[in-house]
C-alpha cells in the first residue's frame, strides 16, 4: 500500500496589505499524521490551506510534498484530496455530471474509492442538479470527491459542518482509516470534541504564527487540563495575557 505524503514548510510568510497573515510558518506532517490546526479566526488556518493547494503565493518560505516544491511541480496537486469548509461545484451540474467531469479529469486509469459514495446512500441524489440540493448533500458530495481518487494527502476545512450525526459518524470513521489507506491528514475543525476523536497531534495558530505543535499528551501537560476545549482556551488566554 502507498505511504502517505510527507509535508514540509519552512519559513512560509504571506502578506495582505498591511496584514502579516503568515509569519514564518515551519510544520513538517509525516506519512500517516492526521494533524488537527486549530486557532481564532483570521489566525492564517486558511490561508495555509490555500498556499498548500496553490491557490495563494506565498511572500517568503518553501513548501514540498515528498521533496516536490510547491509551485514548482503542479502534478503533485493530483496527489491531494481536499474537502473546503463550504463546497461550491457548478450549479447547473448534477452531482453525477461532477464526479463523470473529474473522472474524466483524472483519466481512466485512476483508482477510484466508492466507499464513501454507497455509505452516505447518494445514488437517489446524483441525477439531481446541484442547485436544489441540501447543504448536508452538497457537504456529502464534497467528501466523496476528496477521498474519491485515494489522495496521499488529504485537507479537510471543517469537515463535519453540515452533517447530520450519521453522516458525521461515517466521515469520522473514513478519516481514522485514511492512515491505513495511505494518506496523510491535515484538518481544521472548530469541535474540539471532534479534534480529539480523530487526532493525538494538535498544531495552534495565532496570529499567523505556531504557538503550540505537539500530542494532546503534551498539551495536557503544559496546560494542566485534561480536556481540549478547556487546554486550548488556556492557550488562548495565554497568548492574549502575553
């Protein structure tokens, strides 16, 4: 089975205007991580997620995906599944005519998962158009067309927002076995209960800068507490005390 992708950001640094949204980022994520980045709003989670995908250029710093430069290799893009927090296809589309638009994207020979598509039961909503379908679907239909072409990294915004209990409980599921199926994980998610269902490694944002990168055993010790949602407000607290 192929290892997932190993990541490596060194110094990443983007500007907005007057706006330092990145400063000096440095993460490494290693075959098999599922890596949770939590942190306020506008803490630059996003726009790391969007100079990964090479939506966004970065100002300063490198960026490589198996010792592949970002930005300089745009084949690795292929390797990468990513599910935004809200998932836009083309309205006048069914959700049939999206998956048969990528595949045929992807070409012939690129393996398919299925797995997702026959656990949520979408078959009865593919032949719908994409405008008149619920904000759940559409959020089912986005996490099919991530894990769907079993990508060696996967980057997941806010994952569950949307789905019902089921649904969510499905994805979870997906996501805890993306490591056995060969992918490396990063994710963002606003649910600390969902953080430390899925993941023992947390990476803390503020003001675009790493201020914590370390196991949820790590955190409970710098932090004194026992639960995330508790240990990362003290880390809030923290910084806004400093």
């Amino acid at each position: 089975m192929t290892a997932g992708s190993t990541v490596t950001i060194r110094g990443l640094a983007k500007r907005f205007g007057k706006l330092q949204v990145l400063n000096g980022i440095d993460l490494s994520l290693h075959s098999g991580d599922i890596a949770a980045v939590v942190g306020p709003n506008a803490a630059g989670k996003s726009t790391l997620i969007k100079c990964l995908l090479g939506l966004v250029r970065p100002d300063a710093g490198t960026m490589s995906v198996d010792g592949h430069a970002i930005g300089a290799d745009w084949t690795i893009r292929a390797g990468i599944g990513y599910m935004p927090q809200h998932p836009s296809f083309p309205e006048n589309l069914t959700g049939r005519e999206v998956l048969r638009l990528l595949d045929d994207l992807r070409g012939a020979t690129a393996e398919r998962d299925e797995e997702l598509l026959e656990a949520f039961h979408l078959e009865s909503e593919l032949d719908k158009q994409v405008r008149v379908l619920s904000g759940g679907t559409r959020q089912k239909l986005s996490a099919v067309v991530a894990f769907r072409y079993q990508p060696r990294l996967l980057i997941l915004d806010e994952p569950s927002a949307g789905l019902d209990p089921l649904a969510s409980g499905i994805l979870k599921d997906k996501i805890r076995q993306a490591p056995s199926d060969g992918a490396t994980v990063l994710l963002t998610s606003h649910i600390m209960g969902e953080i430390e269902e899925l993941t023992d490694r947390l990476v803390y944002f503020v003001d675009g800068s790493i201020h914590f990168d370390g196991t949820l055993d790590d955190l409970w010790a710098e932090t004194g507490e026992r639960r995330l949602e508790p240990a990362v407000a003290r880390l809030m607290k923290a910084r806004v005390v400093a």
